[in-house]
C-alpha cells in the first residue's frame, strides 16, 4: 500500500496581517467542494502560561503533532495552517510535524499601519500595547524574509 500522500497549505504572516481570517475563507472553500481538510491555527494552540522559565513554542508544536496525528487517524492528508513564522527553524519544524509530501508556504503581507490598527481591534486585553509594539518588531525583523510567496490582505 503506497504511503499517503499528504499536502500542506502554510499560512504565514506578521501579526495582524489576516492569516486566520484566509484560513478560515480557505477552509470554507474546501468544504463546498467537499475536499478533505484540516484547518489549525498553530499559533492558537500555543496559547497559555507555563510554569518556570518554559516557553509554550514547545507545548504549541506538541499539540500540533497531537492535533495532525488525530486528523490523519481520520484519513485527513491535506492540512491548511496559519502560523506566525519568524525564521526557517520554524518553517522547518512545521514541515517536519506534517511530514507533508507537497507544502505551499504564502506569506501574507499588510501595511505597518493595517497591522498595527487589526492588532489594537483584535486584542482588547491588558497586554494589548505590548502586542501592538510587537507588530513593529516582528515586521523590522522579518523585512523581505524569503519564506514563500506573497499575498497582500488588507
């Protein structure tokens, strides 16, 4: 029996660029044409406080292992992500949880100010101005990164 053939569509961005929102339209076109899929938003499943010095990047990309492993149990060999990837290792470590035979990364782009301003209406919380400062940062660090095409979202 030949191995599955399993296919990665990567969503990436700086932060407020509109990844879940793609991810979501994305998935919903699957599903009218009654293709197989999972949709995760990797970042999502990161989200927590843990004890010590820990980071939740180790706990995101166990729970994403979990999570694809569930969905291939199912039969799903087609993955749609969204993750806020900031450098290869990153990229890698993604491909490396899929095992996908075929990965298409698209980088989706947003001007400075679109993705400050979607940040300060999403996130309404306490660490809101942090977030909003660290749209900046991401965006001066990552500049032209060559990881996948492009997609402007605005």
């Amino acid at each position: 029996m030949e191995a599955p053939r399993i296919r990665c569509w990567l969503l990436r961005e700086e932060w407020g660029a509109g990844k879940t929102s793609i991810l979501a339209d994305a998935s919903d076109i699957l599903a009218l044409r009654h293709i197989t899929h999972a949709a995760i938003d990797v970042d999502a499943l990161g989200l927590g406080f843990l004890p010590s010095a820990a980071t939740t990047d180790g706990a995101m990309y166990n729970n994403l292992r979990s999570v694809c492993g569930n969905y291939a149990a199912f039969g799903v060999e087609r993955f749609l992500l969204a993750r806020a990837i900031e450098n290869h290792a990153q990229l890698d470590l993604c491909r490396e949880i899929i095992s996908a035979k075929d990965t298409v990364v698209c980088r989706l782009i947003a001007s400075l100010e679109t993705m400050r301003r979607r940040v300060q209406m999403r996130e309404t919380g306490i660490s809101q101005g942090e977030y909003v400062t660290r749209v900046s940062e991401v965006e001066r660090h990552s500049g032209p990164c060559a990881i996948g095409a492009f997609y402007r979202h605005e």
